[in-house]
C-alpha cells in the first residue's frame, strides 16, 4: 500500500507515548507513523516512573510499548493506565512473542499486538483503536446521558406524586364545607326563592359532588403509589373471592358470572391485588353487552412470570384505545352511558407495576376484552411463613361463582 503523503491524505494529529528503550525501534516506529498518515508528536519513555509522570502532563491519544524493557515490561504500562482509570489504548509493539504471552496480554487489556518486523500494520491497527475508542466514548456518554434523564424522570415523577396526593388532599377539606353547605342551602332554600335560583343551587350541589369523586378517585390513585408494599405471600384464589363480595351490589343489576380456577400463590401486598382484581371484574360487569356477564380468571406461567388473564363477553374496546385507557381519567364513554371516573385502569397498572408487573389489554370491540398482567413468579430474599411455596399453584377445582343478585 501506498503511504499517505504519497496520496494526498489530511494527516492526523496523534499523541503518541512510547514505551521503548531501544532509539533505533522508537525512530522506526515513529517514521512508520508518519508514513502512515499521522501527524505524530510525543515522547519517549523507559521507565514505570517515567511513564507514570508523564501521564500527569499532558494524555496521549495511544500508547504504543515494547514488551521487554529490561528492569519491566510494557504491559505493566497497561496496570499503570488501569490503576490511573485512563481509557487509553496500549498497543504492544514488540518482537516476537509466544502465542500465549500475547493472547495474555490481550486478555489483560492491550488492544492489539503488532511485531516489530511488520511496523506497515501499525498505523492500520492504531486507526482501528481510536475508532474503538471513540465509539466507547460515544457509548459511555450516551449511557451517562441516559443514566441522567432516568434519574431527572424519577424526580420529577416523585414531585408530580406528591404535588398530586398533597393537592388532592388538601383540596378535600375546602370542598367538604362547600359541598355541605350547598347541600344546606338546597334543604333550607328549596321553593323559598325563584325556579332560577333552585336551579342554580341544583348544579352548585352536583358540581360540589362530582368534584369530591374526582378529588378521591384523585387520591386513590396517588396512594396505590405511596408508602411501603408489604409483600405477602398471597393466594389469588381468596383475593378473587373477596373482591367479588365488594362487587355483589354492582353485579346485582344484571347478573355475572365470574370462572377461576387454580390461581397461584403470589408475592404480593394483598390489599392492592384485591383492588386490581376488583377493578378488572368491576369493569367486565359494567360494560357488558346484552347478555349477563361471565368473567374468566386464568394464570400460567411465562418466562419466569405469572401471567393473568381476566377475560369477559362485553362491549370490547377498539385496539386504537388500548394505551390510553390506562391513563388517569382517561374514558371512552359519557356518564350517562357508564358510571365511573377513569380512574380504575390507572390504579391496576399503578399496582402492577409496582410490583414488578406489566398490564396491557387484548380486545376486539364488541367481543369482550382480556386484560393480562405479569407478576413476577418469586421474590428473592423475601421472608415466607413457613411451608408456602411461593409460585405454586393451588390444587383447586374450578370456582363459579354467580354474581346475581
Ligand atoms: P371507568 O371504569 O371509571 O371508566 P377505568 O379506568 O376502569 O375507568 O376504565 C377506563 C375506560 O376503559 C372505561 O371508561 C371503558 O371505556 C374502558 N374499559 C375498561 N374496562 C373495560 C371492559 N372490561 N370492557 C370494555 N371497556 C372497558
């Protein structure tokens, strides 16, 4: 191959530190350099002290050393360059070496190995490790760059939670006296003034009410994100059963059915399960089409996971709305068609992802939904009541349970 200068190339500037005590090899090595392209400065050095001060100057873009320096050899330059946290490349230039010693070396950390007698590989081989180098760079300032906005998202997630469950908080007792007092004046005033004014009492009265469901949907949603989880070994058949007692008066009106069966025994805090699964049959039974609802639990594993499937007959939901109906207050119908606040799907993804889960939706509009969440199948570590085997399933038959009222 031609040398650069003799092909009109840009040289590039190069900060070499050589590790070398013979002149002759060193003088060698740096006309090879420039041969190959380089715009080369730097200097000479035989010793670890040597080495060692010079890397308190001014750093070299590579460190090109000889093996077999008399009192040391140049892969201790590399421990010097490790010890000193420098990410610098180290190539060895040196005579022949045994295949082991320079598979070592490589193991050790020296990029490359290049033999005295083939100096016209060198500057390829140098080209090779500042790329490597630069993409390292590149590499490391990305991950740091992301480390950063990860840590900056969390913050600012914590100050939103918390702006969230103070305002809600706080907004209650206000609201208290406002809906108490409205409720007050519709009592006393009702008849006593104009048709005006009791219709404006009227939607002073409901506007007071909605607001205090929207405040404590508000606030529920932001504790199922507070305080410490309380894992407990748990056994989702009970958890089922008792969300379904909270759920009799709802199912009431048009009957449900709910099918489970052998659902595991989990790591998990029981309140907030209950509350997820409480939500998602909740929810099976309220949009239902024309015929009564049947729900159907089922769990299996999948990938070191549980994975859940709670599935019904309903209205479904088009695919199009399958994210946003997790987010807070997010609907896709009016009141009047559907009771509710749009709260519940955002407090089961709050609660599943807390416990280390995903929940996502599989529905086709007008043939039911399945909602399916992960929770993972064991939590290292956690301290279990003794003989529960956690991630195991419980020999049961088949639960249905009627819903009708
Ligand atoms: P809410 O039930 O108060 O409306 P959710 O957050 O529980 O709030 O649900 C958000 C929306 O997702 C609902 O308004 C409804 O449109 C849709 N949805 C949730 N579950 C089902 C379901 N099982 N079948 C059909 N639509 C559903």
């Amino acid at each position: 191959m031609k040398p650069a200068e003799a092909v009109g190339f840009s040289k590039i500037g190069l900060r070499v530190l050589l590790v070398e005590d013979t002149a002759a090899d060193a003088e060698l090595i740096l006309r090879e350099l420039r041969r190959g392209g380089f715009e080369v400065s730097g200097e000479v050095v035989q010793s670890p002290e040597q080495f060692r001060r010079r890397l308190c100057s001014d750093l070299p873009d590579i460190v090109l050393a000889d093996y077999n320096l008399g009192g040391w050899s140049g892969i201790e330059a590399l421990d010097i360059l490790q010890e000193q946290h420098l990410n610098i490349p180290l190539i060895l230039v040196s005579g022949a070496l045994g295949d082991v010693t320079a598979v070592e070396c490589i193991k050790r950390g020296a990029t490359d190995y290049v033999l005295k007698d083939n100096l016209a590989r060198l500057p390829v081989s140098i080209r090779r490790a500042l790329a490597e180098r630069r993409l390292h760079d590149d590499r490391r300032r990305a991950e740091e760059e992301l480390a950063r906005k990860a840590s900056e998202l969390e913050r600012s997630n914590m100050e939103l939670e918390q702006f969230a469950y103070v305002a809600s908080h706080d907004l209650q007792e206000p609201l208290r006296m406002v809906a108490a007092y409205t409720q007050l004046l519709a009592e006393r005033y009702h008849g006593k003034l104009d048709a005006q004014a009791d219709k404006y009492i009227h939607y002073a009265v409901v506007g007071a009410q909605r607001m205090q469901t929207l405040i404590q949907d508000l606030l529920a949603f932001s504790r199922a994100g507070r305080g410490g989880l309380d894992l407990e070994a748990t056994d989702c058949n009970l958890l089922v059963k008792d969300a379904m007692q909270n759920l009799i008066l709802a199912a009431r009106e048009g009957g449900a059915i709910v099918k489970y069966r052998d659902l595991p025994v989990v790591m998990v805090n029981p309140a907030q399960l209950r509350q997820v699964f409480q939500n998602l049959i909740g929810n099976a039974i309220k949009f239902r089409g024309s015929k009564p609802s049947v729900v159907q639990i089922t769990a299996e594993r999948a990938n070191g996971d549980w994975l859940f499937a709670v599935s019904d007959n309903g209205i479904g939901i088009a695919p199009e709305h399958a994210e946003s109906i997790f987010v807070v207050f997010q609907r896709l119908h009016t009141r009047t068609e559907y009771a509710g606040n749009g709260i519940g799907l955002s407090i089961c993804k709050k609660i599943i992802e807390r416990h280390g889960g995903r929940i996502w939706l599989e529905s086709v509009e007008g043939q039911g939904s399945t909602f399916k969440f992960t929770l993972p199948a064991k939590e290292p570590g956690a301290a279990l009541p003794a003989g529960t085997e956690i991630g195991s399933r419980r020999p049961d038959e088949e639960h249905t349970r009627s819903l009708v009222g």
